[in-house]
C-alpha cells in the first residue's frame, strides 16, 4: 500500500469510535472472528488494547494483520487501526 493511500486511511480513522478491544485474554478466536466480521462490515477499523493485555498495541496489530489479511494502517500508543476492502461490497475507494 503507497504511503498517499495510507495517509487518506489515516485521516478517515480519525472519526472513527474504538469497537474493537484486545483484553486480558489477548487474541482469541472469538477475537479473530469479530475483527473479521467487523473488516467486512466498515473496512475500516479501530481497535485498542486495554492494561494489563499481555501484549502490547503493536504486538496485537502485527497478529490481528497476519490472521485476518488486513493492511495495518496505523498504531498510537494502545490504539490502531486497520483496513482489508470487504468482499461482497467494497465501498472506500483509494486511489
């Protein structure tokens, strides 16, 4: 993904509220498959890891990446976001 792109994504993250939080129990497969569902639902995702999660936001990113083949857009301090273009109706256009 060119860096234009990623930026454009970064922006539209801006107004997006949380919905997806890694807790103490870090990745599980109930996890995996709401990020999934979520990734085909908006593409465009934020997520967050609470204290005492045993790994930290970029851990949770990279994993959540690898088994969901979503793009990372983005981590701030236990916060990020992240994109894969939904299948049935893609609907964020980047150029």
């Amino acid at each position: 993904m060119a860096g234009k792109q990623r930026a454009k994504l970064r922006g539209m993250a801006n107004t997006l509220d949380t919905i997806l939080y890694i807790g103490k129990d870090g990745i599980t497969d109930a996890t995996i498959k709401e990020c999934c569902d979520a990734l085909e639902a908006r593409e465009l995702i934020k997520g967050c890891v609470q204290q005492g999660a045993p790994l930290n936001a970029r851990e949770a990113l990279s994993e959540l990446c690898e088994k969901t083949g979503a793009e990372p857009i983005q981590q701030i301090g236990r916060r990020f976001v992240l994109f894969r273009p939904s299948r049935e109706k893609p609907r964020i256009e980047i150029e």
